[in-house]
C-alpha cells in the first residue's frame, strides 16, 4: 500500500533548523526530505520516485543558494509545478519584494510561527492538487472527442506559440473570439482546445471563484503542449453571473514556471484592455509574446 502522506522538501545550511523544521513537519503528518543546500536538494530531486508536493528552501547557503536552486527548479518541466516557500533570515522589504517579484509561492521570514508555516503549506498543497485536477480533467476532455491528433505538417514547422481569448456564452458555453495565429496546422481545433481548457477550469473551480483575475500553468497530455490560462471578468448585469467571463491562454510546446510570470504580465494589459473595451491587435500581443519567450531565461544572481 501506498505512503499518502504529502511529501515535502526542506532546504536548509543550519542542520538544528533543519532538524527541528523535520521533527515539527513529521508531527504534522507529512514526509520529509531535508539537503543542506540548493545542489544537495537537485540531487536529491533526481533521485526520487515522487515529486515533492511542497518545496521550503533557505536563500542563504553554500553551494547553491536559494535563489539558484529556486531558478533550477522553475526551469525543469517535471518541478516547475511544485509550490516553492521561501524561509530565510533575510526579512528587508527589498528582501521580501524581491522574492515575490521571483514569483515563488510565498515569503516566510525566520524566526516565524508555525502555524504560518503550515497554513502556507496546506494552502499551496491544496491549490496544486486542484491544478492537477484541472490536468487531469482536460485530458478526458479533450480524449472523448476521439479526433486524430496528428498535424498536418512537422511539429518543428509549426508557430511556436498560439494566444486565444475565450469568452462565456450562457448559452451554447465556451466561444474563442480571437485567435493568433490561425490553427490550419494545429492537430485540433484551436477552438476546441479553448473552449475544453475553460471548462476544466470551471469544473474544478467553479464560475464564482475562476474569474478573479488568477492564472495557472496547465498540462495538455493530448497534445504535447503546455497553456498558460489567465481568467478575468468586468461587471456585467444582463449575464448569468453578473460578470461577462473570459479566459486569455497562451500555449506552446514547453512554458517553464518563469515564462508564466512573463506571459501574466502580458495576458493581465490585455485584460486591462478589454475592461475597459479599448483596442488592441492579438497579432502585436503574440509578436510581444514570442519575443519574450525567445529570450534566454534569466540567470538570478545574489552578489
């Protein structure tokens, strides 16, 4: 029988830290895996037969440092979904700004209180399992359409990049409104991808709580793809929920964790836009897009 207790990983160069961070997580019912800096941990990370469901890392240590480890981690497919927690001495608003501005999970400085430790981990758990979920949802979804998944011509012929707005309709559902560039060569219907990817979102979230402005990086099995959703809304009394619904993706063969904080920044000025219904060319947002992606991805340094 399977061990079904979530498994974290603890990073941390002050081995009594680390000890008793072990001995409070394991009180708590999780597994734990401890390294005492960023190279040990990636070792580890290699080695293991599950991922871990939360990642807790200190920023000061030899070897590998935090914000190094935290960029290995982002950048590998296979982690770069794990939630990722920041614990550290260094507790500077420009400290603290700068994690954020990173994009990891969250911030905890030492010393902290357990129960924030643990509400934070419970919270980001819980947000990955939905995540997974969503995953999960869309390959069914997408899997009883039972429509031949083979391009017309070489994935490596292929645009690199698709963006797509989506609104709800309360009667026939999901509609893609626009769409760069056409999907003549995709293996399906980029509508249909659309229109599946908002409808996984709201089975697992609902229609109340998807369109608060939030976005998730999605798994597409199917098709060899990854999306980068971003739902939104803006009042609206004559709809269903109040609110007139949309969800802006951006898809392509790999999006690491730091392209989708770049891809958020994109996606929320043209949901700006659309809120407050002015103008603007999909194709000039997917060229912005693509030239951002084509950039190699920063290298963090801490001298």
């Amino acid at each position: 029988m399977s061990d079904a207790k979530p498994l974290l990983m603890v990073v941390d160069d002050n081995e009594d830290i680390l000890f008793n961070l072990k001995i409070l997580l394991k009180e708590k019912g999780y597994n734990i895996k401890t390294a005492t800096n960023g190279k040990k941990a990636i070792k580890i990370l290699n080695t293991l037969n599950a991922i871990p469901d939360v990642i807790i890392s200190d920023i000061m240590m030899p070897g590998m440092d935090g914000y190094d480890f935290f960029s290995a981690v982002s950048n590998n497919p296979q982690w770069n979904r794990i939630p990722f927690l920041f614990l550290t001495a260094k507790s500077t608003p420009e400290d603290i700004r700068l994690g954020k501005m990173l994009g990891v999970d969250d911030y905890i400085t030492k010393p902290f209180k357990k129960e924030d430790l643990i509400a934070s981990i419970s919270g980001k758990i819980a947000r990955n399992q939905k995540l997974n979920l969503i995953d999960k949802e869309i390959k069914q979804l997408l899997s009883s359409l039972h429509i031949r998944m083979q391009p017309s011509i070489p994935d490596k012929d292929q645009p690199k990049l698709y963006l797509l707005l989506v609104y709800w309709d309360d009667v026939i559902g999901p509609v893609l409104k626009r769409c760069f560039p056409s999907d003549k060569n995709f293996p399906i219907s980029i509508s249909e991808i659309g229109k599946q990817l908002f409808h996984a979102a709201t089975s697992i979230y609902g229609h109340d709580k998807i369109t608060r402005a939030q976005g998730f990086l999605l798994n597409i099995e199917n098709i060899n793809k990854k999306g980068y959703v971003f739902f939104d809304s803006y009042p609206a009394e004559n709809e269903r929920y109040g609110e007139k619904q949309y969800m802006l993706s951006a898809i392509s063969s790999n999006l690491t964790y730091f392209d989708s904080l770049k891809i958020r920044q994109v996606l929320k000025e043209i949901s700006e836009k659309i809120k407050d219904k002015k103008d603007w060319e999909i194709q000039e947002y997917w060229e912005k897009l693509l030239d951002i992606l084509s950039k190699d991805s920063f290298l963090l340094h801490t001298q």
